[in-house]
C-alpha cells in the first residue's frame, strides 16, 4: 500500500523523534510507564494537525510542547488525586519535618521537586541540550523566562544535591 505524501512525511517525523519525546515525557513526569502514553497521544493529536504543522518552520518544537502540556496536566491530575486520597483517609493533616535526605541524592527525585516550568527549562537545556529559543519555543515561554527559570531550578538544585552533583549535571553541554 502506498502511503500519500502527508501520510509519508508524518511517518518519518514520527520514526525520527518518538524515542526523543518519550525520554522528555519520562523526564518530566519520572513515570516510565507514562512516558511512552504521553509520547503517543502526543503523535496522535499532531496526525490530527499534520496538514497545518507539516508547512510550519518547527514542527518538532511544537511537539515537545504538547508533550510538555499533557506532561503538566498529568502531574496536575496525579497532585489533585493524592490530596483527594489523603483528604478521604487522613483524619489529621500530615506535617513534614525536613526534607527527605534519601530522595534529594537522587536527581529525578530532585527534580520532582521543581515546579514544572523549572523542571522543564531544565531538563529541556540540559538533558536536552536545546538551546534557550528553541526551549523557549516548546514551552510557549520568551527567552527571558527561560533563562530566568533556569537558573533558579539551578540553584535549587544545587541546594538540594550540592554544588558538586549540579556541575555534573551540566559538564559537556555546549553553550548556546
């Protein structure tokens, strides 16, 4: 069977960049699982725009921003069914003393820690490697609060995993 030629080019887009938007799905939830549903239903609504975005200048970087949208909204989801849960089975509100010292050593739990927007900037600079405007183009966001985000993420991260965890973080990407 002969695919036509939209049907052909979004093939190649989806064999090029599948694999990239599940690893940032999982990136941005932490959820293995997730990533692979998210990096689907993503391919899925841009077949539905294929027409529109295959003239456009970027299709990919609108892709990582709909991957980033159904991203936050399911961490959204998730935070409001736990405090549903915690609402039903707690009777007295559960208070925390410190942070916990086991999870800040790890880098994904760290990040879990972010806002999504920090947690995006980073990840999208730094496991990425995207420069600020292409960054600033998947988010939706100006350059300005990309920059901004980042190093605020940056710098909780460093309070978080120490300054020496965050400078391995970040050896070997380019500057952009």
């Amino acid at each position: 069977m002969l695919l036509d030629d939209a049907s052909a080019e979004f093939h190649h887009f989806f064999e090029r960049h599948y694999a990239e938007l599940a690893r940032l799905a999982h990136l941005l939830t932490g959820e293995t699982d997730a990533a692979d549903d998210l990096a689907s239903d993503a391919l899925v609504a841009l077949w539905q725009r294929w027409d529109r975005l295959r003239a456009a200048d970027h299709p990919l970087a609108y892709a990582r921003g709909v991957v980033a949208n159904m991203a936050r909204e399911r961490i959204r989801s998730a935070v409001r069914e736990r405090r549903r849960v915690l609402l039903f089975w707690s009777r007295s509100p559960e208070k925390t003393s410190g942070p916990d010292v086991a999870a800040v050593l790890d880098v994904r739990a760290a990040l879990a820690r972010l806002p999504f927007r920090k947690r995006a900037c980073v990840v999208m600079r730094h496991a990425f490697d995207l420069s600020e405007k292409d960054t600033a183009a998947a988010l939706g966001i100006s350059v300005g609060t990309v920059k901004s985000q980042t190093s605020k993420a940056m710098a909780e991260l460093k309070q978080l995993l120490g300054e020496r965890a965050v400078g391995e973080l970040t050896t070997g990407r380019r500057n952009r």
